[in-house]
C-alpha cells in the first residue's frame, strides 16, 4: 500500500486523510509539538513529530519532513496550503529524494511563482492581463515614469515573488512615484528574498474571481468552474462562492478553456487556481496559485467532483477520469471560513474549545479539525474550519449557510461566526456582485455605528 506524507495541519491534514482513505492509501501527518493529541492525527494511519512548535524548525522544516518521508516509507507527500506548499526548493528537495510530491513541479513553482514570469506566460497563452509591462521595472526614474504614464494612474507596484497581500503599493500620481518604488523594493526584498518589482494599471473596484483547474501528465487539463473571493480584508478572503454571480458564463468559459491550455502548454501537473480581477465586464489575469485553495470546498460542492483526491490520482501518474465535455456544475454553494478571533479587532483567540457544535441538515458540509476539548495553539493560523452551504440556486445556498451559522457553537474562544451570518445578510452582498473593497467598507461602517 502506498503511502502519502501529509506535510500540514489542521483541517486541510484531515482533509487529505479523508481522500487517501478513500483512494485506499496509507496517511501519514507530519505534526509539531504544539499539534501533539490534536484529535484529527487519531484517523491518520501514524503521526510523526517533525519538531517544536515554530512552524520554521516543524511544518517549514524540510529535512525533518524528509526524514519523516523515510522513516514511514512514505513514496508521496502533500503539502496541503499555506507553509511549504508553493515553496519550490522544497518540491525540488523531494524529487531530489526519490519521492513524488502531490503537485506541480519545482520548475513549474518557480515560473508561475515569479509574477512576471507567469504573466508572460499568461499573454503567450491569450489570457487577458491587467495592463502593464509584462517585464520587471528598470532602476531609472524617467523610465519609471514614463512606463507609469503609458499606463495611466493610478498604477499599483507589486513584488514578482510576492503573495498573501505583502509587497504591493498603490501609486496616485508621480510625484509618489519614485518613493513608492523604493519602499515596495525594500519590502520585496526583506518579505521574498527577491527584490523584482512590476507595475499594473490599478483598477478601482474589481471583484476577485478564480477558475480552478486540475492537469495529468499526459496532456490532459480541465478548468472546474469559477469563484467569487471578492469578500476579502486585507487581502485575506472571508466568503467564497461558487459559481461567481452575475458574469457572463459565455466570458467564464473561454478564459476557463484558456487556462486549460496554457497548464497543457506548460506541462503543468496538479491542481492549480488561475486568480483573475474583474471590472466592467472584462476578466483580467493576476496570478496562478500552484496548490489546492482554502475555498476548493465550493468548487466540490458544485461539480460534484473530490479534488483532492483527483490531485492525488494525477500526481501517481493517472490520467484525469473525465473530459471538459462531463464537468457540470449544478446550484450554488457559499463557504464561510470560521476563525478563532475577536469578530471585531480580529484579534486571534488561541485556547480551549470547551464545546464545540457542527451544524448539519440538506446541503450543509462543515470541514474542520476541531471538536469539544481541542486546544486551539497560538502558533499557526486561526482557521479552525469552513461551513459550506450549498442549494439549487444562489438565495438557496444563502438561507442554508445562515441558518448553519445560527446553528454553530464555538465555546471557549472568541469566533467569527456572528460576523459571518452579518455579512451574509448584508443587501449589497446578497445582491451579489460586490468589489474587494466591499468588506473593509462594510466594517468602517460598522465601526463609525458603534462609536
């Protein structure tokens, strides 16, 4: 029997134990000293320590995690998200070591890693781009300025290794210009070890809209419908939902069989999400996200399809069981993402769940790690899972997902879920459409209320 090293934690740890099992795989997490008892490495096959609590000497650890590969005969590892799971020295370190990681390869990494890089690649392919060079900035300040004023303001500056919200300025005119560069290089430097920078127009109000694609190695890539992660703060998304409301489906397919082709142009292997802007009816490319997605969830709820498992499949050299032609999406899911902190400084909540209460009921799926009696560490992300409503259609999905918020129960820490069910409400939300600006909007207003 074959066996997969889960190099994570948490929900997305449980997660991938629930696809191996059903692929008939032995599971094995890696975890840290602060995870020890967590209840979910109970249904793993074993569990490894691979170090204390700091993520950088446990889950970031690539010779432990390597060792722990070994020491439990592991052929394949599974870097779920966040930490090592779009690290591309580490997917390099594993084929060094004999062993297939359940992903993209190193090479791939690095290209799509590299924002420049990647939209190169994007344009070559006829995937439309948010305007601007698709080459690094030069040092010259008249250069500078010029390549700005083609654009227009205002531009955004934004590192090409960057991610998760860090290394980007908006730039209102030239005379802010030259500063701005100089503070976004620094930041690209310190935050990715890479001091590149590049400019795009900057649009006002876009909304965040995904196209999820899974590719083999034999030629083969499909796109799995689309996203709307437009409810974000500071970056970080809070609701996701499948399919995205209000866009043209007929614009939704042709880029979606673009980034088909471009994964079968580059021989990309495994799951991938292409991250696109969208304004005034055009979408427009950001990045590609080399790893499975925090939000894959309503993409599943809708297509039916377990994509995890499918990751798992092509990674062990299986061809993708199914054509473009028999991917079909039926209804309308939402997913909340219900974190351990205060729902008004979102200040992290670390502690004991003293009890801990899922939701359930038709078209209801909660993927979380915890239950009654879970310790809820300090150390890592707050997340401690994900409620997922899905109906025939979007007001559907919507009275579902309500109605599992008002059923949740998370006693002992402070919890998110009574924001979650007022935003749910929300009427611009609920009218479907709002711009990734939406959210930060909506909690100054509710901040100058309660003043």
């Amino acid at each position: 029997m074959e066996t997969v090293l889960i190099a994570n934690r948490g929900e997305i740890a449980l997660r991938i134990i629930r696809a191996c099992r059903r692929l008939g795989l032995r599971a094995v997490c890696a975890f840290s000293e602060d995870d020890r008892g967590a209840g979910y490495l109970d249904l793993a096959d074993e569990a490894v320590c691979v170090g204390p609590a700091a993520a950088t000497k446990s889950y970031l650890n690539i010779p432990a995690l390597l060792s722990a590969a070994r020491a439990t005969g592991a052929s394949l590892v599974h870097p779920g998200y966040g930490f090592l799971s779009e690290n591309a020295d580490f997917a390099q370190a594993v084929s060094d070591a004999g062993l297939t990681l359940i992903g993209p390869s190193a090479a791939i990494m690095r290209k799509m890693g590299d924002k420049v890089e990647a939209k190169r690649a994007m344009i070559a392919a006829g995937v439309p781009c948010v305007p601007g060079p698709d080459s690094v900035l030069p040092d010259d300040p008249d250069a500078l300025a010029t390549l700005a004023a083609e654009i227009g303001y205002p531009v955004i500056l934004k590192a090409a290794g960057g991610g998760g919200g860090r290394g980007m300025r908006v730039v209102q005119g030239e005379s802010d210009l030259a500063q701005a560069f100089m503070i976004t290089r620094q930041e690209a430097r310190r935050f990715f070890g890479n001091a590149d920078i590049y400019m795009e127009k900057y649009l006002q109000a876009p909304r965040h809209v995904e196209i999820q694609v899974i590719a083999d190695s034999h030629g083969h890539a499909l796109w799995l419908g689309d996203r709307d992660c437009s409810m974000q703060r500071r970056h970080q998304k809070l609701i996701e939902e499948a399919p995205a409301p209000g866009i043209d489906r007929a614009l939704i397919a042709d880029i979606g069989e673009r980034c088909a082709a471009s994964c079968r142009e580059i021989s990309y292997v495994g799951a991938g999400t292409f991250e696109f802007l969208y304004e005034n009816g055009e979408l427009y490319f950001i990045e590609v996200n080399t790893r499975i997605q925090v939000e894959h969830p309503v993409t599943e709820m809708v297509t039916g399809l377990d994509i995890v498992a499918l990751q798992i499949e092509v990674a062990r050299g299986a061809s993708l069981p199914l054509t473009q032609a028999e991917v079909r999406t039926f209804g309308h899911a939402i997913e909340c993402r219900i974190n351990a902190e205060d729902p008004h400084s979102f200040t992290p909540s670390p502690g004991h769940i003293s009890r801990m209460h899922v939701p359930g009921g038709p078209g209801i799926r909660v993927d979380t790690h915890v239950a009654t009696g879970a310790e809820i560490p300090a150390s890592y992300d707050s997340m401690i899972g994900k409620v997922i409503a899905h109906g025939a259609d979007r007001n559907e999905a919507l009275a579902r997902a309500a109605t599992a918020l008002a059923e949740l129960r998370v006693d002992g820490v402070a919890c998110n879920a009574a924001l979650h069910g007022a935003l749910l409400g929300d009427p611009d939300f609920r009218r479907g459409g709002v711009s990734i600006h939406h959210l930060e909007q909506w909690l100054a207003r509710r901040e100058g209320a309660d003043a």
